[in-house]
C-alpha cells in the first residue's frame, strides 16, 4: 500500500517495529510532493513518534490479530492465559500484561493483540467490577458531589472514591483513566 491510503488505527511495519496510527495529515506544500504526516504509537514499547511519508512511498500493512482469552492464575513471574475455543494453557511474561496488571483478577477475559506468533500486548477490560477491601467508614449524609476518599480495591489498587462507599462493596471501575463509576 502507499502512504495516501494510511487511516486512523492500522498497523504498519516501519524500521523494523510495528506501529499503529493514531493521527494523520495530508498535507500539500507549496511545491513539491504531497506529504503524510503520521503520529505512530510503538505497539511493542508504547513510545509516539512523528513520521512524515511521502505521499506515494510504499509502507507495509502489518496483520495484527486480537484474540480474547481468559486469565487463569500467576506463577512468579509469569501470568497463564486460557483460550476458551481450544482450552490451551498460554504463559505470558509480566511485561506484556504491565499496563493491565492492577485490575486483573482471575477468570477475566482480556484481549491478546498479536502479530504472527508473538504476543505484542495483553489488554484488560475496559470496565471491571471489584470488591472494596479497605476504607474509611462513609458517614450517614455523604453525597456523591460531596469529596472523595482512597478506596483500596480487592486486587491492591487503590483509586479515589465517593465518601459514602464502604468496606464490602462493590464498585465499577474504568481501567483506562482509574476511576470509580458506579457501586456494582
């Protein structure tokens, strides 16, 4: 494919690291050839970079692949993973499920991002339901406009909350920003 025809959210191959775009511009200067200009976020690293393509240089598409599974336990270091199609047992090291690892709790069903046979990310839910393991007792009258308070949820993270959530509860959570939703 040629740069013209880059959009929003594929993956290209691009100095040896897979990249996916998460902003682009053609632009046409004064004289010259039409240009591409990309933001690209490093699927392995995470890193954003700026890229300007010509607009009719070739780049190469790469075929990522998003499979959901199921997380079953952690032994040390590694974190095992169960496809519910074939029930095969995937060990996946701490460094591919680092940005989901403070909400995941066993049996919740994560997104594997892959490309071939390599396992390039692991993504938790968006949105999970977790007990509250530790706070301040909420006081009769406490309102949700009324402040908030740390809660330390059954997996160890703790988030801000409403002063009237208690000890026992269940709350949702959304995993992308950190915060507190709603009680569950």
């Amino acid at each position: 494919m040629i740069a013209n025809e880059l959009r929003t959210g594929m993956t290209i191959l691009h100095e040896g690291d897979i990249y996916e775009i998460t902003d682009y511009m053609h632009t046409q200067p004064g004289k010259g050839g039409a240009l591409v200009k990309a933001k690209l976020r490093n699927l392995r690293t995470g890193v954003f970079i700026d890229y300007t393509f010509r607009a009719n240089q070739k780049v190469e598409q790469a075929i990522i692949e998003r499979k959901k599974m199921e997380y079953l336990y952690r032994d040390g270091e590694q974190f095992y993973f169960m496809d519910p199609q074939t029930y095969e047992n995937i060990p996946v090291a701490r460094d591919k499920v680092e940005n989901c690892l403070d909400f995941l709790k066993e049996n919740e069903i994560c997104t594997f991002i892959t490309h071939g046979n390599e396992i390039i990310e692991v993504k938790g839910p968006d949105f999970v339901v977790l007990e509250i393991i530790s706070t301040e007792p909420g006081a009769r009258g406490d309102t949700v406009s009324g402040g908030s308070k740390p809660i330390t949820l059954e997996t160890g993270v703790i988030i801000q909350g409403p002063l009237f959530l208690n000890t026992g509860e269940k709350v949702k959570v959304d995993t992308r920003t950190r915060t507190y939703i709603q009680r569950a």
